[in-house]
C-alpha cells in the first residue's frame, strides 16, 4: 500500500503549539494515536484529531486499508502565513502583534506482514 496522506492548512494556532499535539502520535498505531488526541487536554489535538481521521479514511477508501493495521509514519506541522495587527502602545507607538496560523501534514502506513 502507497502512503495515505492528508493535511489541513491556516490552523489559527501557534506551531509549537500544535507540535506538542504531534509529538503524541509520532510513530504510534492508529487506534493508540487516536486514543491520546481525544483525551488530550491541549486545545491543537483537536486539528491533528481531525487530519488523523482524514487521513485513515483516505487509506480506507484509497488502499481498502484496516484501520487496525494502520500506523502513523509521518507527521509535520510547518508555519503558515502570519496575521499582522498592531496594538498602541505609550508615546504614540504601535507594536506589531503577529496571529500565527499553522500546516499540518500527516501521513499513514500499513504495518508489515
């Protein structure tokens, strides 16, 4: 089986944010990784939740993949663009707030045999 892939795109979380999400997951069994999102207390497992789903039921209706048999084999989160706003601030100046958003990229596999 080809790799299953799927990827969600201008998250309105912060990267690092949503790389602690990832690091859950990274490596484990589907059904374990999704296990641990759903009960996460972090606020970003809810979009890698999400791109997991995505991606095993690509794998299912692409490959006519097991669920059980699955496993994560590639997980990124990348930068997205950044939402510029500025707040005023003393003596007439203004400071740059930067809204960061994010890229997730998530890939399944099968096990081996």
């Amino acid at each position: 089986m080809s790799e299953a892939k799927a990827s969600l795109s201008h998250v309105r979380m912060a990267p690092r944010k949503v790389r602690l999400a990832a690091d859950l997951i990274r490596g484990k069994k589907v059904e374990e990784a999704q296990h641990l999102l759903s009960f996460a207390t972090k606020h970003s497992a809810l979009p890698v939740l999400k791109t997991l789903n995505s991606a095993v039921a690509s794998a299912k209706n692409n490959f006519g993949a097991v669920e059980s048999n699955l496993y994560v084999s590639h997980i990124a989160v990348n930068e997205g663009p950044k939402l510029k706003r500025y707040r005023p601030r003393a003596r007439g100046m203004a400071y740059e707030i930067q809204k960061k958003t994010s890229h997730i990229t998530l890939e399944v596999n099968e096990l081996e045999q």
